[in-house]
C-alpha cells in the first residue's frame, strides 16, 4: 500500500501544437500511480469562455462527455475515466467561462466589497481553489493531475498558468510536479528530428515561472541519448526526465511505454513518495490481446458528425474494449448519412455486420438514417441504437411496420401527424441551452426475458442520458402490439429506456449514452453482446457463403 501523506499535485502543460495527447499522457500517469495503490485523479482545465462544452457543435470540440452527476465536459474527461477506471463529476472540469461566472456571481453578491476585482488575485484565486476542490472527495486523493489545455503561449492559457505558478510557490517544490508534454518535430528533406521548438515552448513556460520537471516529447522516431541530454541542457531538465512518446497504434499502450522510461518512479522520488510495486498485470493483458488480435468484424457507424472521428470517441473506444472481449477487432466503417438518402442500392451497408447509429441532434441526414435501420431490420444485421439512434429506430418501426404514415419526431417538424418522439414534459418551456438537457445517470428497469438483460445480466441498471425527446407514450401501445419490445424504462414506468424487436437475432437500442460508461478493461455490456452478435452474424454469413461455393461447384 502506498505511504499516507498530503496530497501532491501534477500539471501537465503542452507546448508546440496541439492535439500533442496530453489527455492520453495524463490518464497513462493516472493508470501507473493508481497501479501502484495511490488515489488518483485527473482535472482538467479549459481556457474557453464557454462555461461547458455543451453548446458547442462536435464538429468544433469532438465528443461532449458527460458523467455520473449530469455535468457536460471535455472529452479527454472520457480517457481519464476510460483509464484510470474512476468516475469523475463536475469537479473534474474547469473552463475559463466557469471561472469568471463564479468570481461575477461572487461580485454581485458583495464578497469583494470595496475590491477591485482582477485577473490577479481573484481569477487566480478562483482556479487555485477549483484545483484544491478536487480534493473534497469524501475519502481524499493522494495525487491530483490537472492538465491545461491548449498550448504554453496561448493568451487565453495565461491565467492558468499564473494560478499554477503561483500555487506551486504556496504548495512547496516536493509538493507539486510540472510536466511539459512537446513535439520534437522530424523534418524529412534534412532526416532530421528538431529539438529547437521544444526549447523555444519552454522558454515561454519559464517566462511565466514554470520550471518543468519532466518533458514527454511526441516523436515519430527515437530519441537519442545525445538528444535527451540536448534538450535536458537547454530546459533545465536532467536528461533522464526526458521522456520520449513515440507514436504508437493503440493508445492503451502508453501507460506501458512511460512505465518502461521510469516516468511514474521519476515523479514519486521528486514528489517524496514511496510506494509498493505497480500491479500492471490486467493493463499488460489487455495490450497483449489489443496486439494480437487478427480476426476481424465489420461495423457501420451512420451519422452526421463523421468527418470528424473525435465527435465519436467514446463509442470507437467502446469497441475496442468490446472487441477485446470478442477476441475481434472492430473495423469501423463510417457512413455519412446524408450520402444514403440519395442512395436506394444499400451497397454501402452490404460488408457489414453490424450497424450502429449513434446520438445526434438535427435534421440532417435523419431519413439516410432511417434507411440504415430498415436494411438492419429487415436484413436481420445486429443493430444497436444510441440515443438518436433509438429515436430513428422507433420512428421506422412505426411508419413501415405500424404503418403510421408521417410517424417522427416533433424535434424534426412542427405539426407532426404521428409525434411517435416527442419533448419530454420536464423540457416543455426550457428556453436556455446549456446544461438543461435530461442529463447524467438514471436508473432503469429491465425485464428478464430480454436482449439487453442478457447483456446486463441484473435487472437495476444505471446509464448516463443528454437528450429532450423521447418515445411518445400514446404511442406505447400500437408499437408494443407489432412486436416492438420495451425491455428497459424508468423505475416509474414512464419513460421508454430499451428498446428491442422480436424475430431479430439483436436489434436493442438504448435513450441513454452506453458508450460513456466502457472501461479500458471492462468492455461495457452493450457493446460486448453487440460485437459478439455481429461476429456471429459473420460467421453465418461466412458459412452460407462456403456452402453456396461448395454447391456450385458440385453443379459443375
Ligand atoms: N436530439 C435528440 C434528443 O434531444 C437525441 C439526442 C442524442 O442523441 N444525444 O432527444
């Protein structure tokens, strides 16, 4: 067990360019302290003026996260928990807007009477305190990692890193620990690897007063020992802190590659603490599988975000885990759904053997959408539905099976004829957009003799929501009598959580987010029984395809 002391705190900086994977590095550190029997968390700051990323488009910041507690955050908000295997909440997640509404409210309240209120102290003060907040968990954390995001130079940053300068100097130098994660760039005409923008990145964080301990720098090739001491020589850094982030194929081996640097021992000897030897095994196993897999299942993702891979984080995730645990990995085939609407042939949808539609809000491409679910249906491909994707379910089900000609969802058109998805009444009258979405966990019933029980295998369950609409309980009735099964609804009955149809080999799609609660090494339930339908769909494809070979050429 490790020694009990105060809590030590670690910044983690990106310097160069973004999108450097300062979010994998953190929960990669997070997973080696935690190994080694510390109580980690992971936080993360923002330096945008929204006060979460819930009103902004996917295609402008990716997926938007959302936890237990109903709180919309930044995606790297799901590595942290995808990692280190941890729930985390509203105190994970701090962006310039969250700030700067607190210190206003603050102001109008009079808590600065007679003050001027500044940048320095009080913005400063405002972050310092939402660092410690993290702490006020009931039973404490040994170590707290706050990443900052964007990039050592923006101007936006700059209160950030103030507040950590300046906590640093209260906190006491074996208290708290810098980490710069940089790019050490590879010009091809010279084959060379450049050390000089790194030099340069922490030359502006010592400006502010931030000397970093140690520097992970992304590489496409190795380091060499004269380049570590290179860049240790002119960072002030001992070249042994001088980790190197190759490129890798799967993120989940990062852990494993700092581990084998000695990044986790560097950061405890500077942080004075000891601790037992790192239980890595179940992290080693999964590598080891993610690695080896060879047999391969086709899955399509139809939606409208999918120019952008990071709209979808959780759910690519999500399938390597359940993967993982099908001994397959998941190809992802994405498949914009607009292109399907002009499209009768379904050649697109033909490879696969599985089809996912994902969440999603708006019109476009909704009736592309609507013809991937009919091809499932009736082709009897495993289908899963998230969110939107339950939405569209039901609405197909209801126009072509219950044949409620001009059956939708009153989000998409005003005067519906057949509202089969409608507002929910606790959304009826919301005018303001941000956080007032039906958000966060709720619990929900299943019933026995189901699809998604199967899966569950416990009757209680409990799945992050973030959405207005729902299924329209006039119409529960009409859909229940075609066959269409609600397997999963709140504890009061009222709301429709699962759903699934008969004679289909899997076809269950949830109101809910399953994706947001997978872990690196719990595969969550959904996806697992999604995947293994799909492998097995394959494999009666692949069988009846040797059989119709074998027939035509005893005909010969
Ligand atoms: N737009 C739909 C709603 O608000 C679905 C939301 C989602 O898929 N997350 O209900």
């Amino acid at each position: 067990m490790a020694k009990k002391s105060r809590t030590k705190y670690i910044f983690i900086t990106g310097g160069v360019v973004s999108s450097l994977g300062k979010g994998i590095a953190s929960s990669s550190l997070g997973v080696l302290l935690k190994s080694r029997g510390f109580k980690v968390t992971i936080h993360k700051f923002d330096p945008y003026i929204n006060v979460d990323p819930g009103t902004m488009s996917p295609f402008q910041h990716g997926e938007v996260f959302v936890t237990d507690d109903g709180t919309e955050t930044d995606l790297d908000i799901g590595h942290y928990e995808r990692f280190i295997d941890e729930n985390m909440s509203n105190k994970n997640n701090t962006t310039t807007g969250l700030i700067y509404q607190s210190v206003i409210n603050k102001e109008r309240s009079g808590k600065y009477l007679g003050k001027t209120v500044q940048v320095v102290p009080h913005i400063t003060q405002e972050i310092k305190n939402r660092i410690v907040n993290v702490t006020n968990d009931k039973n404490g954390f040994d170590i707290i990692i706050s990443e900052i995001g964007g990039t050592v130079g923006d101007i936006e940053g700059l209160p950030f890193l103030e507040a950590i300068r300046q906590f640093r100097l209260e906190s006491g130098r074996t208290n708290t620990l810098s980490i710069h994660v940089t790019l050490i760039p590879y010009l091809s005409t010279t084959q060379e690897l450049k050390t000089k923008p790194t030099q340069h990145s922490v030359m502006r964080l010592r400006e502010i007063g931030i000397q970093p301990d140690i520097l992970i720098c992304r590489t496409v090739s190795p380091l060499t020992k004269d380049m570590k001491e290179k860049i240790g020589l002119f960072c002030s850094v001992p070249s042994s802190s001088v980790i190197e982030a190759r490129d890798v194929s799967s993120i989940y081996e990062v852990p494993l590659i700092f581990e084998k640097q000695g990044l986790a021992d560097i950061v405890l000897k500077h942080l004075r603490l000891k601790s037992a030897e790192p239980n890595l095994k179940k992290w080693k196993g999964l590598v080891r599988k993610i690695k080896s897999l060879e047999d391969v299942v086709r899955i399509g993702i139809c939606g409208k975000y999918t120019a952008l891979r990071d709209a979808y984080k959780s759910i690519i995730e999500s399938f390597v885990h359940a993967g993982v645990e099908n001994n397959v990995k998941v190809d992802i085939k994405w498949i914009e759904a607009e292109c399907l609407e002009e499209d009768n042939s379904y050649k697109e949808l033909k490879d696969l053997s599985g089809i996912l539609i994902p969440g999603g809000f708006g019109e476009r491409g909704i009736e592309g959408k609507m013809k991937a679910v009919k091809y499932a249906r009736e082709n009897k491909v495993p289908f899963m539905g998230i969110c939107l994707g339950l939405q569209c379910a039901v609405i197909e089900f209801a126009r072509n099976i219950c044949k409620l000609n001009g059956a939708h969802s009153s989000e998409f058109k005003k005067n519906v004829k057949h509202p089969v998805i409608d507002l929910m009444l606790e959304q009826r009258g919301v005018k303001d957009k941000g956080g007032t979405m039906r958000l966060g966990a709720y619990p929900c019933i299943l019933k026995t003799n189901s699809k998604a029980y199967e899966a569950y295998k416990k009757v209680v369950i409990s799945e992050r929501h973030r959405h207005r609409y729902e299924v329209n309980n006039d119409y529960r009735e009409i859909l229940e009598k075609n066959g269409m099964v609600f397997s999963g609804l709140s504890p009061d009955e009222k709301l429709v959580e699962i759903i699934e149809i008969k004679n289909h080999p899997w076809f269950v799609a949830g109101q809910f987010h399953p994706e947001l609660k997978s872990r690196a090494i719990k595969a969550h339930p959904m996806f697992r029984e999604f995947v293994k339908a799909a492998k097995k769909y394959r494999n009666s494809k692949r069988k009846k395809s040797r059989t119709t070979e074998k027939k035509a050429v005893s005909n010969k």
